[in-house]
C-alpha cells in the first residue's frame, strides 16, 4: 500500500511534498501555518480576505479606523456604493502581510495566497486586480484563485512582470467551470499551474448547489483528469475536501491526482488562527453539529457548525468599517436581510436575522465556525486531557500523519507533560 511520501508534485522546477494546506480565510491560515507547510516541504496558503483588518491585527496599522473614520456618516444609510477601498492602502496591506511571511519562509515548499474573488469590495475588478498584483511584488510564490472564478482573473495581471513565472491556480468544483475558465484565459496565453479540484466536503463556501450531498470528490477528479488527457494537457490535479487521513490522499494520488489540498485537519493546529477555546469547538463538534447553510451574503452554501455565534445575529451592517462582500454597486444581501428584520419591529433595541450574516464582523471575530463535513472525527485526532479539553496538536504532527500513515490510521500526538 503506497503512502504520500512515495510521491512528489512537480510545479515547474520544484519538487514538493504533495500536500497542501488550503487557504482559511480570515486569518485561519496564518502565515506560521503556511511556513510550517513550507519548511516540510509541502506548500501552505495566507489569505488575503480582509487583509486591511488582518493587517491591522499583525502589524499595527490603522487601516479599518481610518475607514470608518471617513465613511461614518453613512453608516445608517442604506446606499452603501460611496464607501469604496482605498487601493494604495489596500496594496500596501497586502505588501505587509506577505512581505513579512515570505520573509520568514524556510525549506524547499512554497507559500501560496488564497484569493477569494468573491470578495468583491464594491469595485471587483480594481480590487482584485491590486491584490493579486500587490502579492506578486511583495514576493509570494503564487496565487490560488478561489470562490467565484470571475474567468477574467488572470488578464488582470497579465502585464505584471512576475505574470509568467509565479504559480498561478484555480480551483474549481466541476469540470464544466474548468473548461470556462480555460476558454476565457487562452486570450493570456498562460494556463493555469495546478488546479485545485473542490469537492462537496470542504469547509469554508462550496462551489455546488444545496444538492452538494449529490456530488462525490473522486467522480469530479476523475472527469477533470479525463479531460485534461484528452486536451494534451499536462497540468496537476489537487482535489480537496473531506481528505481527512493519509490513506485518503494517497488514494487520490494512485488515482492521478498530483496532490491534495487539506485544511480541516489543521484547524486545531497550535498555529491555526482560530481562538483556543473556537479549537475545542471543533474537537467538541459531532456529525449532527455541522450543517451546510445559506446564510453567507455571497450566494454560495457555506458549511459550518450550527452552534456559530455568528448564526442569527442581528447585527447592524458594518460595511464602512469592513464592507468586503459589497457588489460593484454597493450591495450586499445581508444589508437587505437587515433592514426587513429592522422594518418588521419597530423600536426593537436588537433584531435578530436568521437568513444570512453579517459575514465580514463575524469571520472577524471568529464567530462564524466553517469546517469541512468531516470536522466531527477531529476529536480522534488527539488526546483528552484531565480538564475535559482537547490537547491541540502541531502543524508539523498533522503534516507529517498525513505523510506518512497507512491503512487509514491516524497517528495521536505524544501526549503533552500535565
Ligand atoms: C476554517 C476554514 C476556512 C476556509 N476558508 C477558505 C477560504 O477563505 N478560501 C478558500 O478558497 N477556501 C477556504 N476553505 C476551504 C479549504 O481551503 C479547503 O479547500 C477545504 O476545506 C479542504 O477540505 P477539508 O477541510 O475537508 O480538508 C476553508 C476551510 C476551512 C476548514
């Protein structure tokens, strides 16, 4: 029986580990998760989503202050198309965070940023385009375009000097939205590097319909590989998504896959982003915790645990402090869920909104708990400690699990000293 190790993904002129950790966005992916993932060997992903408050948090800026300072009087304004992102700030957020991570990068992997395209910032294409072209100046090795493949991404850094030679890859959730993009970047001359393959399971927002439960990962990866040998065209495969044990990747990789992107597994890393006591959530959850909902204002289902704080929550719109989901005319479907609930009861102190959320104040705070479908077998990952509580583990242990193990054990941690 093979395992991980017994193979290696080539993308241009670096060997790797295959294993890469997925983007997490607001910072869930830190960029000492990332390096850990580089320093083994493999690959590990930053985020970029709301950069200006990630920075603000690790480096000390202003950026968000400075925001609402300038946009407060609209904030009981409905129209929210005046507030708009600076985009020199917005760069120079983005040259912070990623400066400072490749900075501190080690070994022979790579440090990718996760690019949510979704994140449409009242002004989408600009936007989009100063953050993919600022990651680039700043040193990343690449970008991994995500959530709502606008299909005209890689034109908007088709000048940039690194255009050619920084990893550029997309994920998709079916073979049909990889053959559009394909059509509509030929013009650039320049496939994509790796694509990621998404499959129904994954945390954070899927690429499917309410019907994801119809959908199966190895279908997906093999109608995607299918199609690539027959278009003569030799580009990895990376599928992802309820890949929760070493045996699970490796079966992927005899099936052609060229790698697999994990994430769930490392949300109950020491460096994982999230709070210590949100980690336990994770450990805590069981099956019937995790639910796929509609409350994210983007569009798509989002999976997550049903006892989020964030769930339900009546805040009111935040959108000149934050304001990344706004739509090119300032838009966002929270604002409207907002306003009905606020019309419905007059002079009521809060309301409660229980078809979508505030997603940017929540994944701020840590208040809205995603996780891929398999988050409940997490609690199998590690030890229980005399307290009750979890002992977390390290990016490195899981890393290496996901390495080395065979006939789909799952190696526990040493167990920590009382
Ligand atoms: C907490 C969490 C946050 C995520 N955030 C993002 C994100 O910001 N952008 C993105 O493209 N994918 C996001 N994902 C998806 C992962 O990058 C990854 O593709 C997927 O979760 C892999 O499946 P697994 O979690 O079952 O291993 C997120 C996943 C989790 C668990």
């Amino acid at each position: 029986m093979k395992r991980v190790d017994d193979f290696r993904l080539r993308l241009g002129q670096h060997e790797l580990v295959p294993i890469m950790i997925g983007g997490m966005g607001v910072d869930i992916s830190t960029a000492d998760l990332a390096l850990e993932a580089a320093r083994l060997g493999g690959v590990g992903h930053i985020s970029d989503a709301m950069i200006n408050t990630v920075a603000d948090r690790r480096y000390e800026t202003k950026y968000v202050k400075e925001k609402l300072a300038l946009y407060k009087y609209n904030v009981l304004n409905e129209d929210k198309s005046p507030v708009k992102f600076d985009l020199g700030r917005l760069a120079e957020a983005t040259r912070l965070h990623v400066e400072a991570t490749m900075g501190r990068k080690k070994g022979s992997g790579l440090v990718l940023i996760n690019c949510m395209e979704k994140l449409t910032m009242n002004a989408p294409r600009e936007t989009l385009k100063v953050r993919m072209a600022s990651a680039l100046d700043a040193g990343i090795d690449g970008i991994t375009l995500a959530a709502g493949l606008h299909l005209g991404s890689f034109g908007l850094i088709e000048d940039h000097p690194r255009f050619r030679d920084a990893k550029l890859g997309i994920i998709v959730s079916s073979v049909r939205a990889l053959q559009l993009f394909l059509k509509k970047s030929l013009r650039t001359n320049r496939l994509p590097d790796y694509i990621v393959v998404e499959g129904p399971l994954a945390g954070g927002h899927l690429g499917f319909g309410m019907d994801w439960a119809d959908y199966d990962l190895a279908t997906i990866v093999g109608e995607v590989l299918r199609f690539l040998q027959e278009e003569h065209l030799a580009i990895p495969v990376i599928p992802a998504g309820g890949i929760f044990t070493g045996s699970d990747a490796a079966a992927f990789l005899q099936q052609g896959a060229a790698a697999v992107q994990v994430a769930t597994r490392f949300t109950v890393a020491e460096e994982c982003g999230l709070p210590a006591e949100t980690k336990q959530e994770y450990f805590k959850a069981n099956a019937d915790d995790i639910e796929v909902n509609q409350i994210s204002p983007t569009g798509y289902p989002m999976r997550m645990i049903k006892s989020s704080p964030g769930i339900g929550d009546g805040i009111r719109p935040n959108c000149e402090a934050y304001g990344y989901l706004l739509d090119a005319s300032g838009k966002c479907a929270y604002i409207a869920a907002y306003n009905r609930e606020v019309a419905a009861h007059p002079g009521a102190r809060k309301v409660k909104v229980w078809d979508k959320t505030c997603l940017c104040t929540h994944m701020r705070n840590f208040e809205i708990w995603t996780c891929g479908q398999l988050a409940w077998r997490l609690k199998d990952t590690t030890h229980r400690l005399p307290d009750g509580s979890y002992q977390l583990l390290t990016a490195e242990h899981i890393f290496k699990d996901y390495q080395f193990s065979v006939d789909q054990q799952v190696t526990l941690p040493a167990k920590a000293m009382a």
